[in-house]
C-alpha cells in the first residue's frame, strides 16, 4: 500500500532530503515543503493535515509548533532524529581522539556549560540529553519557541565572545547563520541516507499500524437500569427500549455513521469501529451519551465502551467495561481497549453548559475569533466555574477538564490570541520545572 508522506522543512533541508532519497521511496510517495517560520510551518500543516499520512519536521521546535495547532483527528507527525545521538558520537570522538579541540570548548545544543562533555560520552547520556531537550518545548506558543530559539543563539554568541568555545555541533540552522561572523566552527549535523531509510520504514509501519487500529471493531453498551436478581422490567420495558434505538439511530446519523444495532431485551450495542468510537468521544476525552439519552428518552443507566481485534473481543471488553462500572461510585464512562487498559472518560455535554445561561451565539463568536471548538469554550468556562474564578493555568484545566498539557496550552494560547484571555503572571509547582503563566479569562458567564 503506498503511503503518502510529506517533510516541512527549511530550504536547506528540503533540497538536502531531496537529492539524498529523491520524491518516492519503495512505492511510497514523499512530498518537500519549505518554510521560513513557525506560523508559516503551521500554515502549511493545517492546509495539507488531510492531504498526507503522515508529517515529518526537522527538530524538537518545529514538532512543537505542530503539536500546537493540530486537532483530532490527529495526523502522525515526528522529527528527523533517529541519526541524531549517533552522529554526535562518531563527531566528538573523532574531535577528541584526534585532540583538535578541548572537550571544554565544544558546544552543544543539549548540553548545559556547566556540564562536563567527558562525562556524558563516558556514561552514554545523550540520548537521556536530548530526550529532555525535547520535552523541554512542550506545550509552548509559536511566539515561546522562537524565543527559545533566539535566547539560544544568543547563548552560544555570548559564550563565543567570552572565548569559551572552538566549535558547535548543532541541529539549528538559525546557529549556523546567527553565529557567522564569530570565530567558531559550526557542525550542521545532516542525517545520512541509512538514517533517513530508517526513519521512513519506521514511519510507515506506524502508519499501517495506526491505520489497522482505527478500522478495528468498537461496541458501544447502553445497559438501562432494572433490577438484575429477578431481571425484572418495568411493564412499558419493550416500548422503552424501541425508543433507546430511535435515539440512538439518531445520534448515529447525527454523526455520519450507518448504525448497526442489537439488543438481547436488556441491553443495546452499536458496532463500530475504533475511529468511530474516537469521533464521538473527542479521540477518547469524553462521553456525551448517557446524558443526551437522559434528555431524549429518561434514560438511566450505564454506557460502557470496548475496542478489540475482532467483534467478539470488543463486546467482551465492553461487557468488563460495564461490570466495572457497576462498582464505581463516580459518574463516568468507562473504555476498555484492545490492550485491556481501562480508561474513565469524564461525561460531558455542550448542551449542559447551554442550559446554564450562556448564549450560544456568543460561545460561537468566541470559537470562531480563536480558531476553537464552541465545546472547549463551553469547557473552559466549566473549569472557571469549577476553579470559582477567572485566573487559570494549563494545569487547572488539565485537573478539571482533562485536557493533555500540550491542549490546554494551545486553548490558552488561542484565548490570547483571540483577546478573551491575557497573561497576568506565573505559576510553579513545586519547586522544580518551568513556571505556568497564569491567565486571567475574559470570557462572560
């Protein structure tokens, strides 16, 4: 099966990429787009997300910005890097072995001045280096990443007027060009062809991978309540449960999927497949059902969802899913996977928070001012409410609505950008990690 995969890369990658492997690789096509800057690489992203299978950048800034603005359904993005600590090896040892440069005086992107480069080499650390470098940009702004980028360059160009360094081996290009005129050498550290191979079968088994799962079967489990020892039903049951079907064919179409329903007089199942079941669950979030069934119908129950290999595995899991559910006291859905890891998704509507007063043209407004869904405005709200007031971090909102950190940050992000949101200091947990910005939110309730 041929996979379609493109690079976003700056121009001289793109044309080193270009002549190292060329535009198609064992069938599968490979598509070069340059950017300049990180809103043009976001740009790009969100023109072709659904274009392509999947998404390669050249390094952990770029990745990041991705990360900031992609949305579910989620198009498989990584970074160039599997060459990455190899090639820095072979380099250093080759610096030292041949006694060209004093360990002291070698600069690299990952690796803090105080910190002495014999000892990572001698304890293997620069995979561990790099790993944390990478983290480090999570969750950040477009804005945030290029002033990391900036503060960087400027770190290299002061420790080089200070006389400290010789050489820099580097992934950013914008140290090459911003150090040009200072006495240091500057190593752009290119992956060779055997690692771009490796890369791209790496890819492309993910992509497979990721493609088999979401065509895999999903059941959906509404179990009415009713009393289980003498499986008693109230007298008007079968009329109850034919209109538990209506809905639920409704609710079906609503969202574009044919139904395939069966019930055993007690409960209902719809069959479905993984990336169904992701779609109506905001990729796996939420569960809106049992409360758009209690609206619709006076519905009171369980929804109970399971995903496996085949029909049979998913119904099984579903079936646990609402046995376990049965002894919990918290009012959640819960979602047993194909690897039977147990999931509780927090029960959630639009149509709560519409009923408690807030326009729905003036949450729409706001979406379409940011670029967000009306439902993360209505969840930012709940989280004001939730909080009792209108000071929030990414952390308040991955505690309350669980979002990731990388989602919370960006609907902030977007909030600000959009003028419903400013930053008005910042936060740290603990006493370890980078501060929170804390944001005053500008939304009415």
């Amino acid at each position: 099966m041929q996979e379609n995969i493109a690079f976003l890369l700056h121009e001289h990658f793109c044309q080193y990429c270009k002549k190292t492997i060329g535009d198609t690789w064992e069938g599968h096509s490979l598509t070069y787009f340059s950017y300049q800057t990180l809103k043009q690489l976001q740009q790009l992203f969100l023109e072709n997300k659904f274009r392509y299978d999947a998404f390669f950048v050249s390094g952990p800034l770029p990745l990041a910005a991705l990360w900031e603005v992609d949305t579910p359904p989620y198009a498989i993005k990584d970074r160039i890097v599997s060459y990455l600590a190899n090639t820095y090896r072979i380099l250093l040892s080759l610096m030292l072995k041949h006694e060209s440069y004093a360990p002291s005086r070698i600069g690299i992107d990952f690796l803090e001045e105080d910190m002495p480069l014999t000892q990572v080499l001698e304890e293997d650390l620069l995979p561990e280096l790099i790993d944390e470098h990478d983290r480090h940009f999570l969750g950040m702004t477009t804005e945030e990443l290029d002033q990391q980028e900036a503060l960087l360059v400027e770190d290299y160009r002061r420790r080089c007027r200070a006389g400290k360094l010789d050489v820099i081996i580097t992934n950013y290009n914008s140290v090459v060009q911003g150090l040009a005129g200072e006495p240091v050498e500057c190593y752009y550290s290119y992956p060779s062809r055997n690692s771009l191979i490796q890369m791209l079968e790496q890819c492309v088994k993910k992509i497979q991978t990721d493609k088999l799962r979401r065509n895999q079967s999903a059941v959906i489990r509404v179990s009415p309540k009713y009393d289980l020892l003498n499986r008693k039903f109230t007298p008007n049951h079968g009329l109850e449960l034919l209109s538990l079907k209506s809905s639920l064919v409704d609710y079906c179409r609503q969202h574009q999927i044919e139904p395939v329903l069966k019930d055993d007089l007690a409960d209902v199942e719809l069959y479905l497949t993984v990336e169904q079941l992701g779609n109506l669950t905001g990729q796996f979030t939420r569960c809106d059902l049992s409360l758009l069934l209690g609206e619709q119908v006076g519905f009171q129950g369980y929804i109970s969802l399971g995903s496996g290999t085949d029909l049979s595995a998913a119904r099984s899991h579903a079936m646990q899913a609402q046995d376990y559910r049965a002894h919990l006291e918290q009012d959640v859905c819960i979602y047993i996977d194909e690897m039977e890891t147990i999931h509780s998704l927090p029960i959630s509507s639009i149509d709560m928070n519409q009923k408690n007063g807030i326009s729905a043209e003036y949450v729409a407004a706001v979406a379409n001012q940011c670029h967000l869904s009306a439902e993360t405005v209505y969840r930012v709200i709940s989280a004001m409410k939730t909080e009792g007031t209108d000071l929030l971090t990414s952390e308040a909102l991955i505690r309350t609505e669980h979002f990731s950190l990388r989602v919370a940050n960006r609907v902030l992000s977007a909030l600000v950008s959009g003028g419903y949101a400013e930053i008005v200091g910042q936060h740290r947990i603990g006493n370890k990690g980078r501060p929170q910005n804390v944001h005053r939110i500008l939304l009415k309730y």
